[in-house]
C-alpha cells in the first residue's frame, strides 16, 4: 500500500477566518470526496498498486505569526476530520 503527498498552501487566511466553522466543515467534506473521486484513483494507476492513504503538508509560508495563532484552531479541526 502506498501514499500519497498532497501539498496544500494556505492563501488566503482572512478568508479563512470570516467563515463560519460549518462552512469551513462543508467544504473540507467536499474536497474530501473529490480527492476519493478523483485523485487517489490517478495515483494508483500512476503507482501501479492501491494508494488509499495520504499524507497532508501545509505550507504556512506567507502567514504571519498573529495570524497563525487565529487558524490553528481550523487546522487542527480539519486534521482531526481528515485522520477520522
């Protein structure tokens, strides 16, 4: 069994921050379903055996330390839905 690498940037952290955290829930089920959908039957084939796990990196490059310290409770909410 393999795994995969996805790289996610965090680009827009006001963004982030005015949305409510069911709205933020919804879209995190949505690409949730769309990498089950579509990306991790591309990787398999790529890899030529089943990938059916990955493993997610943020890059929190252009975010500020104040800012950070307001998103980590979304981060750590999403990471929480994505190892369940």
């Amino acid at each position: 069994m393999s795994r995969v690498a996805l790289l996610q940037q965090l680009m827009c952290v006001s963004a982030l921050l005015s949305t409510t955290p069911e709205r933020q829930l919804q879209k995190l089920v949505v690409e949730y379903e769309k990498f089950q959908r579509e990306r991790l039957p591309v990787c398999t084939h790529e890899r030529g055996e089943l990938v059916e796990t990955s493993c997610t990196i943020m890059d929190l490059k252009n975010v500020g330390v104040g800012q950070f310290w307001k998103v980590r409770a979304g981060v750590r909410r999403r990471s929480a839905v994505h190892q369940d």
